[in-house]
C-alpha cells in the first residue's frame, strides 16, 4: 500500500495502532520516535495514549525546538 507523504502528515494515528509505514513520528507532547513498520504506535509513558502524527520518512532530521520569547536567553 503506497502512501503520499502530504496524506500521511494530515493523518492522526493513536497508541496501539499498527505503523503503515516506516519514518519519524511525533506525538502531542513533543516526543519524536523513528518507528517501523508494523511496529505499534507506543503510549506516552506518563500520559498514557497519545496521538501521533508522521513528521517525514527516517533520513528526516528531528524538528528545531519551539522556543518561548523567556527561554532564547539562557544559551540553552
């Protein structure tokens, strides 16, 4: 089954489905994991089930952090 990346980056997959397709995926808390498929897509450790979303296929870099105006200045 072949999959547009356009069409996979809209679609919302929750914790226990089955990975249709390998790459990096991002979850609603900031989390980013490279999953395989027919791997399962893993709970949150502290948050339990989770959404996740497909960020690009595994040779994608992680995203930049989104920085708050307060953070910028701490050299961190």
């Amino acid at each position: 089954m072949a999959f547009k990346s356009g069409m996979l980056s809209k679609r919302i997959f929750r914790s226990g489905q089955l990975v249709l397709v390998e790459g990096m995926y991002g979850d609603l808390w900031g989390d980013w994991l490279p999953l395989m498929q027919g791997d399962t897509f893993p709970q949150h450790p502290e948050m339990g089930d989770t959404k996740w979303t497909y960020s690009g296929p595994l040779g994608t870099r992680l995203p930049l952090p989104r920085w708050s105006g307060s953070e910028r200045g701490r050299g961190w």
